[in-house]
C-alpha cells in the first residue's frame, strides 16, 4: 500500500501547520482566514483524499511562506454524502465559509445546499459531474467536467479501432454521469453499444457483474475491436479479480476512468493485476501535469509522500495558492458572501497552476486540461502503473483534442 509513506509525510505536515483530521488542533496563531477541508479519510476514496489532505496543507504552507497564514480545519466526510453534510454544517456553524476537497461530485452534490443557503464557497478539486456545473452557486471545480474527460476515451477508444463497447459502472453521481455521457458519444461515434451494466456503490462480492461483463462481451462478438470501459472506485480490484476467471475478458481490453486511476489496490494483489496486464494495461485518465509544471509538481508530491503526481491533490495545493492570491485582492475573503466567489474567480481564471493554466466557464468549472491515460505495465519484473497514453485540447479553452497512444515501457528503459 502506499499509505504509509504518506502518513509519516502527513503527520510531519500536520505537526508544521497545526491541524489535526479532526481540525481539533492548535491552529496557525491570528490566521487571515480559515478553510474548511472536506475530504474522504475513511470511506472508499480515503487512499487518494489522504494525499489530497496532505497537498491541502503543503499548500497552506506555501501560502504562509508567501505572506497570507490559513488555518486549515479538516473534517472526514467518510465519502458519504449524509456525513459531509453533517460535517460542513458543523463547519459552517463555527463561522468557516471556504471549503476545499470535495473529491466526488456526490460529496459536492450533497455540500451544494447548504453552502448555497450560507452564501459560502466551496472548491471541489475532483468532482466532475456534468448536473453540478450550475452559474451563480457555491460550487467552483478545478477539474474539467465529465464531457471533456469521456470526450477524450472516447477520442482513445477510436483511436484504438475499437468499434462495440460494454460500459460498467458504480451507481453514484460521478461514475453514472461519466458512463452515460461516454454511452452518448460512442453512440454518435457510431460505435455499437452493449446494455450498461452498473452496480450499486455498497457492492463488495463482484461475481455476477463479472459474469454481466462476460457475457455482454460474447453478446458483442468477443472480437479485438470489442472494449469495456469500467467507471468506479477503488472496489475495480474486485471486479477485475472477479473478471479474472474468465479466458474471454483475459483477452479483451478494459479501459478506466479518473476514479481508480493508478489505484495501489489494483497492482497490489495478483488477481486484478495480472488481469489488467491481459486486459490492454486499462488506460485510465487523469487530469496530466504540463511538461513545464513537471518540476515543481514533483516536488510538492514528494513532500506529500506520494510516489506518482497526483493531479487531484495537485489541484488541492493549487487551491490553497488561489485562495491566497484572492485574500490579496480581497482582505475581506473568507468572510462569506457573492465578494468571497468575486474573489476567487478572479484569481482563479488564468492562474497557471500545477496542472497548468485554470479557465473557468461560467458555471466556475475548469473548462479543459491535458490528460493522461496511465495504465498497468510489467517492467524490470514489476508490476506498476505507467502514463500510456494521452490526450491533448486544441486549444486551452477547447473541449476537443487529440489522442495518442504509445504502450508500455519498453523493457531495458
């Protein structure tokens, strides 16, 4: 696992900033402002936001040395969206109204009202569902929305040839949107479509789906240009392992989504990972450091202790800078209210962060970014993940690109 890396990072962080998982902690002494960190510390997503915990005060700090002192109180939302309601209000109640983390758009979904009512701000740094991207309320994403992230599997997949296409995904807001809006695409991309599968997101036991997955694979011809794209968390392990016991899935390539890109579970245990090798390394995508960015980004992932650049924390870092450069323009941020968002969009739009230059639309999303598809590769013996593929926009406002695909590492590299 990768966690314990981490924590021996986190817990340095935490003693530096002053802030505990509960946010019960001393706190910076007179800050300019505090902000709420939402994040998932025990639930499905809790590998990933730990590291994003991480990012969030590594940024506090970098905001510190830059001459603006946050206070960061962080409470786990456990990836339930009953537990982050309760947790921001209670934040909300002790007069916070800047929020960052908000990994899944069911976290953000269930935030939403509640911020709205207290003319608060929140800065989701994952959440990519389409139906939250509304003007005028409290929800600014720093990560593109799910037309532009399936626009680019869907620009790989034909890139690939592939042609009939089983979807499967987990039954939350994020992963649903994500499998719907690729379904549309491919259907105007005049790519054949399976049923969609889909399981609910308690799900642990993944034989029938694999067995659902099996058999709409041999419904669609079992043939190369045949392709399953899974859309989930990290319970995909155990679907893969699952997936494993059957010699046709072996042969048929499998293609990811953000939620589980470069998940440790998958390469950590033979099952799924011996079935991601046979299944076309899984391309998964994920919002992609810029070449420019690859320096300074690598160095904030170190500190965090996270072995491959994140770009979710990355964006949870670059929050922090942004929220700082806002209390510049304003000395008044963090107090709440439409001057609070005036705020932040203006520091937002255009600020050249870790994963490269943020426009935002008028809903306050990210309007687009490169992506990189990292996949499961065997090199020197080990099994790991690999950027394998990847996708570029037009143009730094553009929801079109263009994909490339260059494989695994070759052995001996």
């Amino acid at each position: 696992m990768r966690i314990p890396a981490l924590l021996s990072s986190l817990s340095l962080a935490l003693a530096v900033q002053g802030c505990g998982a509960s946010g019960s902690n001393e706190q910076p002494v007179d800050p300019d402002f505090t902000v709420g960190a939402l994040v998932d510390l025990s639930g499905d997503s809790s590998e990933a936001d730990q590291y994003l915990q991480a990012a969030i005060l590594q940024g506090a700090q970098a905001a510190a040395a830059s001459g603006v002192t946050i206070a960061v109180v962080t409470r786990d939302t456990q990836g339930d969206p009953a537990t982050t309601a309760q947790q921001l209000q209670e934040l909300l109640d002790q007069g916070i109204r800047v929020f960052v983390g908000l990994s899944s758009s069911t976290e953000a979904q269930a935030a939403l009202p509640l911020a709205n009512a207290a003319g608060a701000l929140l800065v989701s740094t994952g959440s990519t569902a389409q139906t939250l991207a509304i003007p005028s309320d409290a929800l600014y994403r720093l990560t593109p929305t799910n037309d532009v992230l399936m626009q680019a599997v869907l620009d790989l997949l034909k890139l690939r040839g592939v042609s009939s296409l089983v979807t499967v995904n987990r039954q939350d807001l994020g992963n649903q949107e994500e499998s719907n809006e690729l379904r549309r695409l491919a259907q105007n991309a005049g790519i054949a479509l399976q049923p969609a599968i889909s399981y609910p997101a308690d799900t642990t036991a993944f034989s029938a789906v694999a067995e659902q997955v099996n058999n709409a694979v041999l419904a669609a011809g079992a043939s190369p240009y045949t392709a399953v794209q899974v859309s989930g968390f990290n319970e995909v392990s155990s679907l893969f392992a699952d997936c494993n016991v059957y010699e046709t899935l072996q042969a048929t390539s499998f293609y990811g989504s953000d939620g589980f890109s470069q998940d440790n579970d998958i390469i950590s245990s033979a099952g799924p990972a011996f079935f991601s090798l046979g299944a076309g390394s899984v391309p998964s995508p994920v919002l992609a450091v810029p070449p420019d960015r690859e320096a300074q980004a690598g160095q904030v992932s170190s500190a965090i202790g996270d072995p491959y650049p994140d770009s979710y924390s990355l964006n949870g870092y670059d929050a922090l800078m942004i929220f700082a450069d806002a209390f510049r323009l304003d000395p008044s941020f963090g107090s709440g209210g439409s001057s609070d968002r005036a705020a932040f969009v203006a520091a937002a739009d255009g600020y050249d962060g870790l994963t490269g230059t943020i426009e935002l639309d008028a809903a306050g999303d990210r309007v687009t970014g490169t992506y990189a598809f990292w996949g499961v590769c065997t090199l020197g013996g080990l099994i790991n993940w690999y950027p394998i593929a990847s996708w570029s926009p037009s143009s730094p406002s553009s929801t079109r690109g263009t994909a490339a695909f260059q494989g695994c590492p070759a052995q001996g590299t």
